[in-house]
C-alpha cells in the first residue's frame, strides 16, 4: 500500500511538473509569417501588423523586438499583456525594390518558446513603378 501511494505521488508530481504554467504567446498569423506579395513603393507605406493574444496565466511581457536590418523596423508593446487579452508588434519595412525576406526576433518571457523568443517573418517583393513616358501622357492630354 506504501509503494501504491508512493508511485501515485511520483505520477502527479510528474505530471504537474510537465504542466507549463505562466504567460504564452500566440501568434494569428500563419507560421508567424505575414506575405506582402507584390507591392510598389508609392501604393504601400510598407506597414504590416503581428497580432497575438496570450494563452497563459500570467502577464506577458515584450521585453525586446528586434529586425536582421536596419529596413524593417519593429514596435512593440510597451505595457504587459494580460492572460487572455491580445497585443501587436508593428513592423514597418522600407520598401526598397526587390525581395523581402527578413526576420523580426521577439524576447518574452513566454514559456511556449525555448527562451522566450518567437521568430516572425515577413516576405513578399517590392516592385518598382511602371516607367511612364512623359511625352505619351502630353499627348493623351492634348487629344481630350
């Protein structure tokens, strides 16, 4: 009866231990990864927002938020997010044509992520504008 009680202990101490309790983050998007697709530099400001909520029990708190470049450039919350309640991480991108393929870094002290750190990703390409020729567009306007 001793040992019966004893492996009982052992299997909900175990049990709880593996039990992760405090703040956790979620992120909406897909894979953590927004998709520009294609945009120009004068139809988009280059603004795109991670919005998360936090599964846990406890306050989450964004201590850091950092890009790989100096090109995109993250925001994050400056206050703790409650359990249950959502925040955003603001990432806005220059815009500079061609790919884009950058990761945005973000340290918490949510334990879902080894660390705290959640790899977000952003992607999609940035075209350059249509070359238009100015002596077409006078002669459209002198026809009307």
């Amino acid at each position: 009866m001793k040992k019966l009680f004893t492996l009982i202990a052992i299997a909900v101490f175990g049990i709880s231990a593996q039990a992760q309790t405090g703040a956790k983050i979620e992120f909406k998007a897909k894979d953590n990864t927004i998709d520009y697709g294609t945009v120009t530099k004068e139809k988009d400001n280059g603004v795109r927002v991670f919005e998360f909520t936090n599964t846990g029990d406890a306050p989450l708190i964004i201590t850091n938020v950092q890009s790989t470049c100096g090109c995109t450039v993250p925001s994050k919350p400056k206050e703790p997010i409650m359990p249950g309640k959502t925040g955003k991480i603001e990432v806005k991108y220059n815009m500079n044509p061609g790919p884009i393929r950058k990761t945005i870094t973000v340290e918490s002290n949510a334990v879902n992520y080894e660390g705290g750190k959640v790899p977000l990703k952003i992607k999609g390409t940035v075209v350059a504008p249509s070359d238009v020729n100015v002596l077409e567009k006078k002669k459209t306007l002198m026809t009307q």
